[in-house]
C-alpha cells in the first residue's frame, strides 16, 4: 500500500514580500525611477515642512481681529470671523437655517438611494428634493420670506449652480448623443453642430453669451435672472462633453447587442432605453464623473458676471479694510473645500464603477 507523505506549503521567500520588495519592485527598479524616487522625496521635504509650519505650528487660531494674528504663520481667524459669507453669502442670518435644512435632506436623499432599488423611484425622489430644496432657499411662499438670489453666494451658490447643472445637463447630453447616432440626417448634423461648437469655445464665452446676448432675443417683457442664466451657459457647454462621453461608451457596444435586441422584437426606445443606454452609461462612468468634477470647478468662472461663488467670496472678504493681506487663507480654505467634494465624486465613481462592472472574471 502507497504511503502519501504530507508536504508542508512553502512560505514565500522574504525577498519576494514585504514592503522592501514592494519599494524594490516600484521605487527603485531602474536608474530612471531611483532619479525620480529622489526627486519625489526632494519636492516633498522642500513643500510639506514649511506648509505644515506655516499652516499649524505657527498659526493663529483665537481671536476676533486681526490684531490676534502675529508672527509669520496663517490666519484662520480670518476664516472664522468670515466663515458665514464663504458658507452663505449675503443669505439672511435669521433664514440660513432654510440652507441648513436643505443640505441635511440632501444626505437623507443620498442614503436612502442605499436602500432603493427602482431607478424612477430614485428620479422622482430627486425631483421632489430639488423642488422642496428650492422652496425652501428661494423662499416667497408657505410663509417663508423671499430670499432673492443677489444675496445667494458662498459655497451654498457653488453647490447650487453645480447640482442644477449636473442634473440638467445629463440628460441634454444623452440626447445629443443619440442624435449624433442617428440616422436622420437633420437630427444628426443639429446634433454634430451643436457639440462642435460649443466644444471649440471656451467656457468664459458661453457665460458672457448667456448672460448678455440672451437676453436679446427674449420677447419684450420676459427676463431671466442673473444666476438663471449662468445655470444655462453651463448646461449648454458641460452637455456637449457629456454627449462626447456618452458617444463613445455607446461606441464601445459590440454590434451584437443591437442584433440581439432587434432579434427579440424590441422598438427602438426599448432597445435604446434597456439595452444600449446603461451599457453605454456603464462605460462612460469614469468620463462622466470627470466632467461633473470640471463643472464643479468651473462653477468659479460665474463670478465674472457679477455672482459671488466661493471663490468671489474669498476675493470679496479680503478686500475688507480691516482684513487686508489675508486673501492666502481664504484660498487655501477654498482648495480644501474644493478637493473634499472633487475627492468624494471621484470615490463615488469608483465605487459606481465596481458596483456595474458586469465582466467576468
């Protein structure tokens, strides 16, 4: 009778494990990487140090004016003595708890999505959010006081210009997309018209056309505010990069699927809608999310026609006579800001990205 003797698994060897082989294999493999290792680690001990003094060791944090701030370090007493206008405005002290509450719904909208599975439910949650989330900053009706949208500004603004034109832009861009697939020959080159146009321009056009030459051609009587109109320059410039995007995950589908789906007997909304669509959309994720990331950022630019963002609030703030010289913090308060919101949409696209990731493995 064959005796089986048992073997024991083998460890790695130690060379081939750890973070010495990981540092090895990443860091120091050539002459060119070990260079920029060196040059890496050069750049940071020359920016992170002095930043790290300024900004903490020897910054001032208590006080109420300038005179509290001394030596060479930041002054985030400025950021606290202004912190109502980066975070509201001009929007009324004793009504900001109307923000507030919109801000606090929009977290139970997002986490409910956590547990809601049909996506119209999840659209008509969203649509009735951004009517109530509306009411309640604009205000003029079941009781609440008008709040006219010259003294919207700060971050509230930023994220109000930013949502809007995310949400409405999406779709706009869809269409687009389609109709540049299209086989209609006035649908196609309205559509191939549209988004090579409004690609060639830079964004800083389309507001100043928006806000200006609009107007023009309303009828007599009919006016659009200011912020409005800024909501439509963006819509019309983000949705041509997001009709590019969707163009090409709808590129990326093997003819295949356009096979299947005739051979089953499907219309062609049903084929669009079911089957082309969210493939489309599931290739495009990491597209998508860059541009509602660059209109994110972009929403900086409205403060060229007189809307005071986040940004404009920095400017305004430090212009304040008795706050002179200390526009730096501002800035960096608002990169902060703004690297939290670009950094959680780009954890959430990740995350998207495995949740629809259909491929085997």
């Amino acid at each position: 009778m064959a005796v089986y003797k048992q073997i024991e698994p083998r460890k790695a060897p130690s060379s081939s494990i750890g973070i010495l082989h990981w540092m090895r294999e990443n860091l120091f493999s050539s002459p060119l990487n070990v260079a920029l290792t060196v040059l890496g680690i050069a750049l940071v001990l020359w920016v992170i140090p002095p930043f790290i003094k300024w900004s903490i060791i020897d910054a001032n944090f208590k006080g109420t004016t300038s005179a509290s701030c001394t030596g060479d370090g930041a002054c985030w007493v400025f950021i606290k003595m202004k912190m109502d206008m980066f975070m509201y405005g001009f929007y009324p002290a004793a009504e900001r708890w109307r923000v507030n509450l919109t801000y606090g719904l929009f977290i139970l909208v997002v986490l409910s999505f956590k547990y809601l599975k049909h996506s119209m439910t999840k659209i008509l949650i969203t649509g009735l959010y951004f009517i109530v989330g509306y009411i309640l900053i604009r205000g003029g009706i079941f009781g609440l006081e008008g709040v006219f949208y010259n003294k919207w500004g700060g971050l509230m603004l930023t994220i109000v210009i930013s949502a809007v034109g995310i949400v409405f832009s999406f779709p706009v861009g869809v269409l687009f997309a389609f109709g540049r697939k299209s086989d209609l020959p006035i649908i196609k080159s309205i559509s191939v018209t549209y988004i090579e146009l409004i690609r060639s321009v830079p964004l800083i056009t389309v507001l100043f056309m928006s806000a200006v030459i609009l107007p023009l051609f309303l009828p007599d009587g009919v006016t659009f505010d200011k912020l409005l109109r800024a909501i439509v320059g963006l819509i019309i410039f983000e949705s041509a990069y997001i009709a590019e995007a969707i163009r090409g995950g709808i590129q990326a589908i093997p003819n295949g699927q356009y096979e299947a789906a005739d051979a089953v007997g499907l219309s062609y909304w049903q084929k669009t809608l079911l089957i082309i669509l969210p493939q489309a959309l599931k290739v495009a994720i990491p597209n998508l999310v860059g541009i509602f990331i660059s209109l994110f950022q972009n929403t900086t630019l409205v403060m060229i026609i007189g809307l005071f963002d986040l940004l404009a609030m920095v400017q305004l703030t430090a212009s304040d006579s008795h706050w002179l010289g200390y526009e730096t913090e501002g800035y960096v308060f608002v990169t902060i800001i703004f690297w939290v919101f670009c950094y959680v949409m780009s954890v959430y696209s990740n995350k998207l990205e495995r949740r629809f990731n259909t491929d085997l493995k």
